[in-house]
C-alpha cells in the first residue's frame, strides 16, 4: 500500500489524499451504530460511530482483511455539528478500533439515513495484498 500526497502538498491529519494497492479488494456496505442484532445501544455520536467501526472491522474479518487494509473510507452524518463537537471523542474511538491507520476519507452531511436513530454511516474499501 502506498499512500499518495503530491509533492508540496501540507500533510493531511487523520486521512490520506490517496491510497495505490494491489491484491484481493474487500468492499464493506455502509455499517451504523448499532449492534449485530441492528439494535441501537447509544444515541450518543461518538458511541455510535464506535459501533460502526466495530461493524466494519467484524465485517472485514469476514473478508480475511484487517483495518491495516483498508484503501478508503466514506462517511455519511446527519449532523456535521454534532459530528465536530464530538470531533475528539471519535478519534479516540477511531484509533482504538481502527488504529494509526488513515486511508483516502471522504465526509458528508446527507439530510437523512435509513435508520431513524443512525447518526453516522460508514463504507469502506480494501485491499489485502496478494
């Protein structure tokens, strides 16, 4: 895996601008914060984006990938707000899930998610090396 950041460019915190891989590509459908059972425990931003991240990393197990793998990562909020006022408890969450590990991210604030409670939802991509 190689992480892209053009020559010149200031070094993104937290994400990559872009990620080159080659091997067997993962791809992880949008996972909210909820449990297993898609029932919410938490209403809390923070807490529900730890639960997301959990789902993806048992998602990706499934795969045969780890969090070191993953190439991209899409975020949909409904509340980018709520999203910053929670900003230091999701990177605490992020890298005891995840780790020290920042792919090419994208975050968006959509008008709504599926699930009434779901305040967050992540998909993501990767690649394990052949």
């Amino acid at each position: 895996m190689q992480v892209l950041n053009p020559k010149g460019w200031k070094q993104p915190k937290g994400y990559a601008n872009g990620i080159a891989a080659t091997g067997r590509q993962v791809f992880v459908a949008g996972q909210i914060g909820w449990n297993g059972q898609e029932q919410f425990e938490t209403d809390d931003f923070a807490g529900q984006v730890r639960l997301a991240l959990q789902n993806v990393v048992a998602v990706l197990a499934e795969g045969g990938a780890r969090p070191a793998h993953i190439t991209r990562m899409t975020w949909y909020v409904v509340d980018k707000k709520e999203y910053l006022a929670a900003a230091r408890d999701i990177g605490r969450a992020y890298r005891e899930v995840i780790g020290a590990h920042y792919p090419a991210m994208t975050l968006v604030q959509v008008a709504d998610l599926l699930e009434d409670r779901a305040k967050v939802e992540i998909e993501v991509t990767a690649v394990v090396p052949a």
